[in-house]
C-alpha cells in the first residue's frame, strides 16, 4: 500500500526558477523524507524531517511539514538542468520503519 | 558507489522461469528492504529483513521469496515468472539512523 502521494504528477521548469513539491501522506508518522531518483537508477536519499521539526534546509533544498495538515513539501531553489529527476516522499508504515514511497513528481529543468 | 551492491543489473528470461536477485546491504546495516519499480506501480515495498529475520511484509506475491543470510547479505527469489513481473527491483538498507542507501537496481525482463 502506498502511503505518500506526490503532487504535481509532473513539473517543467526554467533553469534558476523553483520547483516546489507537496506530498500528502494518511498515517501519523514519526519522520518523512525525500528521495531523488534519476532515470532507471536507484533512489538517493535527499533530507530527513522529523516530526517535530517544521522546516529544514539541505544547501538549495528546504523541506516543510504540517503534520495537522499531514502533508510536506520539497522547494529546490535555482534549479539545475542537473535536477532534473523524479523525486518522491517517503515515510514509516503502521509503526514499522520500513518506508512507503508515493509515486513521484517527474521534474523537468530545461536549460 | 552507494556501498549498496545489487547483481546481476539485468536479466532477460522466460515466463515460467525462476531467478535470484542478489543484495549486499552497505557495511554495517544490519536492514535489507526489496522494492519493486513499475511503469504503472510506482515503487512497492515487497519485504524487509533485520539481521537474517523477517521484520516486514508489503505486497510480495507468493512466488516470491527472499532471506537474509549471517553476513547480511539477501537474496529475493522470484519463481514462476509472468511477464507482469518486469520491472526495476531495488535493494536498499538502512542502519541506526533513518534514511535509505539504494543500490542501483535489477532490471529484470520476462519475455
């Protein structure tokens, strides 16, 4: 079962703008993080936030949560055309810490 | 080199079929998780292993299987092949702290 959904599906964006990323997950979670995975490869692991942190930053990356809101957010400023890549939000299922991914926004950076 | 080792990368075989994909989990993790990446599944958790013992089950079908040995390395067996079961599988493992290590996937294809 899937825990987290990411929204927009897909993003195209200018090089220097920001790309923001929401996530809505269902369950009370203990942590939410975020991935980047580039076409066909493995997921890397961006930035962890715990539950009771509401915001954290990661060089050009900040991430937000609201945990009333259930729901995240991922904001990569001054975009790369290296940044382009799916990202997907990931967190903890039914008390356990193995990670339920969403499906991912596709982010397209044009140079 | 993301310490998580994953072979073979990829693998062509017949529906019916059996194959056994390999994982060594980055030094000192002791938690082993296989996913599976689809075109319309997004990533599915399939099963996580912690220091040689099942910890978690997601949405692994029957005809798959997976152990962890005593030097924590895994492998997921996949029997009866269909051709739905093409897709990316990912290993990933994880230590004390959160936050996953990928390894850089098997690409299976069931023809």
């Amino acid at each position: 079962s899937q825990q987290g959904e990411e929204d927009p599906q897909a993003l195209s964006i200018q090089e220097g703008e920001n790309a923001t990323m929401n996530c809505s997950y269902k369950t009370s979670i203990n942590n939410l993080q975020w991935y980047r995975q580039n076409s066909g490869r493995g997921l890397v692991h961006l930035i962890l936030i715990r539950s009771n942190e509401r915001e954290k930053h990661s060089g050009r990356l900040r991430v937000t949560l609201d945990t009333s809101k259930k729901s995240s957010s991922l904001l990569i400023t001054a975009s790369r055309a290296a940044d382009t890549a799916s990202y997907f939000c990931a967190t903890p299922w039914a008390g356990n810490n193995d990670m339920r991914f969403g499906a991912g926004t596709r982010l397209t950076v044009k140079p | 080199d993301s310490g998580v080792t994953q072979t073979p990368k990829h693998l062509i075989t017949a529906t019916g079929q059996r194959v056994t994909l390999r994982c060594s989990p980055r030094s000192g993790d002791l938690s082993v998780y296989w996913y599976q990446q689809s075109l319309d599944q997004g990533l599915q958790f399939l099963i996580q292993y912690y220091n040689g013992e099942e910890r978690a089950k997601g949405n692994i079908l029957e005809r798959f299987s997976a152990q962890q040995f005593p030097d924590l390395h895994s492998e997921l067996n996949l029997s009866s092949l269909e051709l739905g079961d093409s897709a990316l599988y990912f290993c990933a493992s994880s230590g004390a702290n959160y936050g996953y290590t990928f390894g850089s996937g098997t690409r299976l294809t069931v023809v």
